[in-house]
C-alpha cells in the first residue's frame, strides 16, 4: 500500500496524499490536500483498483479531473458534453 501511496503522490504533486484503509471490503479512502493542508478532494476506492496497473492509470485521470472541478477550473457539464461527442463519433454498437 505505501508504494501505491508513493506513485500516487507522483502523479499528483503538488498535492499531498494520503490512503486510509476503510471498510471490510477492503475499500480505502484517498484525500488530496493542497500546499496550506485544506482537502481538495477525498475519494474512496476499492483497494483492487489501485492494485491493477490499468484501473489506478484511471483513478488518476479521474482525480486530476477531480481537482479540475474542485479548483474550478472545469466545470462538470464541459465533461458531460465532451462525452457526448466522444459517444457521437464512436456509436455504441
């Protein structure tokens, strides 16, 4: 768990994070907390998504979009709509 915390902390400096084990499932909860220590984002995943190479690269994209919305820096309906074109261009068969 602490090398997941270290990669996680690389890929999303400059903010600090922390993994709290949570839940029998074996859930853990991340916070990210910016340079003056206030929570930017907290967000609880299940310990098999940050164990497989592929799903953490996706919970990394997810918290740095995250932090976008948090920041305000994008707004959730622009993903919404970016969807919506990504789904126009490459129709669900």
């Amino acid at each position: 768990m602490e090398s997941i915390s270290l990669l996680l902390g690389e890929a999303l400096s400059p903010y600090q994070v922390t993994l709290t084990p949570r839940g029998l499932q074996g859930e853990c909860l991340v916070t990210l907390k910016n340079g003056s220590g206030a929570i930017v984002v907290e967000r609880e995943f299940n310990r098999a998504q940050l164990s497989d190479k592929r799903q953490l690269t996706d919970v990394v994209d997810g918290l740095h979009r995250d932090i976008l919305i948090a920041e305000g820096r994008l707004e959730p309906c622009v993903i919404a709509a970016l969807r919506n074109v990504a789904r126009d261009k490459h129709p669900v068969l």
